[in-house]
C-alpha cells in the first residue's frame, strides 16, 4: 500500500495518528474547519494562525462505493470507499471496515496501523 509521506503541511496530522487521535485543521481567522491539512483556509485563504483540534471520530455515511477489480496488483477486494460526514462538518474519503452499507449509516473510527508508526483512519459502525 502506498501512503504519502509527511510534509510540512501534514506532518502534525500524521503525528497524531501514531497515536491513533483523528484531528482536523482549523482557521483561527474565520473558524472554518476543513480537512485534509491544507497551506491555506479554503474558506477565507488565510495561510496563518492554522492549526489541528481533535475530532470525535464519529460521522455519517454520504455516499460509498464498492471497489471489486483491485487498482494495483495484490491489493484485496472487495472494498468499501466512502465519502463520510464528519460529526464537525468536514466531508472524509475514507475505507469503510465491513459490509451491507447504508447511506447515512453512523461510523466512528478505527485505525489500520502502518510499518513506520503511522495509522490510517478506517470506519467502521
């Protein structure tokens, strides 16, 4: 599996998913919570006073996917892509753990630990 490397950008993100915290980024000049991490607020493009909050964890199915032909050679399918609804407002793509989803289903997040340390974020119900 292939996962981006930390930048400057995402460095303090990634951090906390070695300890299995999900954060979202937060403008202090207008309040707007986005994610993933960005170099600047994509509602009022200020580029300082960003910083990461912690997050629930929790949200809503908006919309999935089932992938059954694997993108790479050795990747397992089926799998379940969607696009969640986090409890804090922000839309997530994400890998939903298990079967039989419903638009608008609750999840909550669990983790998939990675060789370096780091995690990525699952959900599951």
């Amino acid at each position: 599996m292939h996962v981006p490397p930390p930048d400057d950008v995402t460095a303090g993100w990634w951090d906390a998913t070695r300890e299995h915290r999900y954060t979202l980024q937060t403008c202090g000049s207008c309040g707007h919570v986005q994610h993933p991490p960005r170099a600047l607020c994509t509602a009022c493009s200020s580029m300082v006073d960003l910083g990461l909050v912690e997050a629930s964890g929790h949200g809503v199915v908006d919309t999935f996917t089932e992938v059954h032909r694997a993108p790479v050679p050795g990747a397992a399918v089926p799998y379940t892509i969607a696009r969640i609804r986090l409890a804090e407002g922000p839309f997530v793509l994400s890998t939903l753990d298990g079967q039989d989803w419903r638009i608008g289903d609750p999840v909550r997040v669990g983790w998939l630990d990675l060789d370096d340390g780091r995690a990525l974020p699952v959900f599951h119900r």
